[in-house]
C-alpha cells in the first residue's frame, strides 16, 4: 500500500503543482479585480491598422507615456525593466496621472508599471492592461470610436486589472 | 553485419538466418511503435486544438467559469488518463504519453485563458513563464525526453518574449541569436549535469540535443553581417546595457555546468571531454563577443570560421558516437551554410543566368555527394 503511494507520486506532485498555479494565478487576478478601486481610463487614439489585431484590441492610455518633467528623483537608474509607480488623481470619475517614482507612494492611488523605453523627453510604461479581449468581429465598433473608457480595478498594491470598456456610453465586458 | 560474420565464420547459416528474421520481427514492432505514437500524438494535439477552438467559437456563450473548468477537466482529465494507461494499466504506454504531453500543452492553454478573462496584455512574458514553472516539473516527475523537450521549447519562448517585452523589436531582433545560443549554452551544460543522475540519460539527451540544434542556428545567424557585423552594435547597444545579466548569467550557468560535469566524471571518456570542451570554447567566444564589441567586422570573419569547424566537430561526434541524428544535423548545417554563403558572396559578383546556373549544379552535385557520404556512414554504424 504503501509503495502504491509512492508509485503514485509523480501524478500527485505535478496535479497539486498545477493546481496550486491555475488556482494562485487565478486567485491573484481576481483578487485585485474584486477589492481594487475602480478608475476609468480614457483610451487614447491608436492607429486603426494597429488597434484591431486578431481577438484583442490594443490599447493606449496616458499613463503608458510618462513627461521627464512628472518624475520624482533621480532618472539616472531608470532602464527598460525598472518598475516605477504612477500616482493618480481623479477628475469628474476619470484618472490621470500626476507624478511618477520608484518608491512605492505611502497613499493614494497609484498604478505599478514597468519601464519599456526611455527617450529624451518621455518615460514609456505599460501596466499589463494594455490587451482588451473581444470575440471575433467585435473589436470594430471600439477601433471606430473616440469616446472609449477602460474601467479598471487598481489593488492598494498598483496591480490593474481592466474590468470592462466603455464605448460611446455602452459598458462592453 | 550478420553477412559479415557469417562469412567469417563466427554464425552457421542457420544462426545468420534465424538472426535476421528476429531482426526483421523487432524492426516491424517498432515501426510499428513509431506508428502508435505518431498517430497517438496527432489524435492528442487535435483533441487539444478542439477544446481550445470549441471555447473560442463559443466565447459569447459561455460563462467564464464554464471556460475555465472545461480547460480545466480536459487538462487534469488527460493528465489522469496518460498516466493511468502509461504507469498504472501499462497497457497502452505511447498514447498514454502523448495524453501526458497534450496535458502539458492545455496546462499553458489554461493560463493563456485565464489571463484572457482578465485582460492581461496579449504578449506578456510572465504567462509563459507560469507555463514554464508548470511544464519543468513533469520532466522530472517522470523523466521524459519528450516532456524535456517542450520545456526547453517553453524556456526559450520565454527568453524570447522577455527581451522582446523588455526592449525594442529591432534591438531584440538583433540580438535573439547571441540570446538564444547563451540559453543554449545553459540547457546544453545543466543537460549534461542529468547523464551524472541515474534514470536521467533520455531527458540528459533530450537537453543536448535540442540546446545543439537551437545553438547551430543562432551561430547559422550570427555567420550573417545582419546580426554580428560592425554595425549590429549600434541595434544591440541598448540591449547590451540593460540585459546583458541575464546573458552572463545564462552563458555563466552553462559554463559551470560543463566544467562541473567535467570534474565530476574523472578518467571520463575523451569524447566527453572534446564536447564539453567545444561547448567551454563556443560560450566564452560568445561572452567575448558582447563583452568586447568589435571595431570591424571581425566577429563577422570569427563566427564564420567557427561554423565551419563546428560542422566538421559535429559530424565528427556523431562518428564517434555511432549516432545518426547528430550526423544528420551536421549535414543539414554543411548544406545551410554552403547555400547561404553561395548567395551571400555570389548574388552580385555573377550574372544572374550563371548564377541560377551554378547554384543549381552545387545543389545536385553537393546534395547526391552528402547524402551518398551519410548513407556509407549509416551503413557502417553497429547501431
């Protein structure tokens, strides 16, 4: 019985393992997507030819486009990879970004991003919610307007994850 | 062979005879094994491609939790039933492996759906490197060469998507080949550690094989001004100042690995010792390479060089090793190169017409050559 056990074991270690992924990964996202505080994101325009690909449309916040001049301390360690917080502040239930730091803020809200490209003027960011998924044939309406809002889940920890879009006043999840 | 012996007089005919029929019986199970698998293998990854498409096509439809455990049922379901008939019934151990492998496919299927329900950026590195943590235990819960094989695959999309994330297209581009052969290096060192652990030999082999195959081709590339010319540099300068850890690292690990094997296997066999040792020299060219960028296109001239008797090295080891798969990638590599370097001096120093001509010529002449030379040598392989 025993030896059975262990014969056993390999099947055991890797479903328990996989579990414990699916489940945490899952857990994770649907943590911040339960508890975070909702924001909207006004989506700016991006190239048609490059908005609508596939399955998922591409989106482009103001926060993904950072001003040197919004950083606080020293630019000098900034490279592609360093993680940096956005801070926001809310207008009429719509987010924009005031400042930017390494340091995690103390208070307020604030998005986790990860540095992608750095040029003389700008800060280039992406924060993991720049993917929206749309069935097949969906993503035309949204590509075709300018009055799009993503509505976002922020975790205390700057984690976003994007509930739904708003497009031309209608919620699409 | 049997021939041989018969007429040296070590078999009667009888013996020779009753020897070639089992030869015969054993080779027909096994192309008949060879069968299974493949049809097994094709019916697995259909089964997979069905689940994955029947959520697709019914995306407005269903529930997220309804796409989450139909994943989730198909992957730990075919998981159960390949282990079942593998290890448990052993009735039917090739179809029972490929449910294995399929589960490993849906496991990274799973992950790509579940980050889909929640919007997370299309080409994010951290998604694969989920599949990545998922993938390599089973190579060790049930050390298979197969499931070695794919989580090495994993590994170097992942590597591949966490430059491409973190820098440019064209500076990741650039600089996939000196990438991919650090990764390389690595799976090819830790690869070797696996023949020190008893039951690893399949997954050890696995390693090699396939970080060799990925190694020749990112060398393939870097013969090309494109990726290792004096002005690859100007593309590769940002990614050399941000990730260049992570290719010391990588290159770093594999050396270790070599030199560990190395000193591990003392009195080892000379052949072990001339691999291990090309691998060394190859991984320190390459941290030259992006430690000290050149002032000309000497990298350029070195990495053609080294290719070339990469080649004659690989062939050589699959002589000695009596192993056809390695002489058969030497060859595949010998014709890769004699035809891209044929374009790459020729295109503008001859006509067109007498171009295509001689180009045609070296493609017949060369290819009846290389394929009558490994014929001969298969021949004369014991195995």
């Amino acid at each position: 019985m025993r030896l059975r056990k262990i014969k056993h074991l390999p099947l055991i270690i890797v479903a328990v393992l996989w579990i414990l992924l699916l489940a945490g990964f899952l857990g994770y996202k649907g943590y911040t997507a339960r508890t975070g505080t909702e924001i909207l994101l006004k989506v700016l325009p991006v190239d048609p030819r490059d908005m609508f690909r596939g399955d998922y449309v591409a989106l482009r916040f103001e926060p993904n486009v950072m001003p040197q001049s919004k950083l606080i301390g020293s630019f000098n360690t900034i490279t592609s990879g360093t993680t940096m917080y956005v801070s926001l502040k809310i207008d009429n239930g719509i987010a924009a970004p005031t400042t930017m730091q390494i340091r995690k803020p103390g208070e307020g809200l604030f998005l986790r991003g990860t540095v992608q490209g750095v040029d003389v003027q700008t800060i280039k960011l992406e924060y993991g919610i720049e993917s929206f998924f749309v069935p097949e044939d969906k993503g035309r309406p949204i590509e075709r307007s300018r009055d799009v809002y993503a509505k976002v889940a922020v975790d205390g920890s700057g984690r976003a994850v994007i509930k739904s879009l708003l497009v031309d006043g209608v919620e699409i999840k | 062979m049997i021939e041989q012996w018969q007429k040296q007089g070590i078999i009667s005919s009888e013996q020779a005879q009753k020897m070639s029929e089992d030869l015969r019986s054993t080779e027909k199970a096994a192309r008949s094994n060879n069968f299974i698998v493949i049809i097994s293998t094709i019916g697995a990854i259909l089964i997979g491609l069905g689940a994955i498409l029947f959520i697709a096509s019914n995306w407005d439809e269903l529930s997220d939790l309804t796409k989450i455990l139909i994943l989730a049922i198909a992957t730990f379901g075919s998981h159960g039933l390949g282990y079942y008939l593998t290890y448990y019934k052993k009735n039917l151990p090739q179809v029972g492996a490929a449910l294995l492998l399929l589960s490993i496919l849906l496991f990274g299927a799973s992950i790509f759906l579940i980050a889909q329900i929640y919007h997370i950026k299309a080409n994010s590195d951290n998604l694969i490197l989920i599949w990545l943590i998922g993938a390599v235990p089973m190579v060790y819960a049930y050390r298979s060469g197969a499931y070695a094989v794919l989580a090495a695959t994993i590994f170097y999309a992942w590597v591949a998507f966490h430059f491409f994330a973190s820098t440019g297209l064209d500076v990741s581009f650039v600089s996939l080949p000196i990438i991919f052969f650090s990764a390389s290096a690595m799976i090819f060192g830790l690869g070797g550690l696996h023949y020190l652990m008893s039951g690893y030999d399949l997954v050890a082999r696995a390693y090699r094989t396939l970080s060799v195959k990925v190694a020749m081709l990112s060398l393939f590339l870097l013969t090309f001004e494109a990726f290792s010319g004096f002005e690859s540099h100007d593309y590769g300068d940002s990614l050399f100042g941000t990730q260049l850890y992570a290719i010391y690292v990588m290159a770093g690990i594999g050396l270790l690995a070599m030199l560990l094997q190395l000193m591990r296997k003392k009195g080892g066999k000379a052949l072990e010792w001339f691999e291990n040792g090309s691998g060394l020299f190859l991984s320190l060219l390459v941290l030259t390479y992006i430690s000290l960028p050149g002032a000309s296109d000497l990298y350029l001239y070195v990495f053609n060089l080294v290719f070339a008797i990469l080649v004659i090295i690989l062939i050589y080891v699959g002589i000695q090793r009596e192993d056809m798969a390695i002489v058969n990638n030497g060859i595949f590599w010998t014709a890769a190169f004699i035809i891209a370097k044929y374009f790459d001096f020729f295109w503008d120093m001859l006509p067109r017409s007498i171009f295509f001509m001689a180009g045609g010529l070296i493609l017949v002449g060369g290819s009846v050559f290389l394929e009558r030379k490994r014929r001969e040598l298969k021949k004369g392989f014991v195995k």
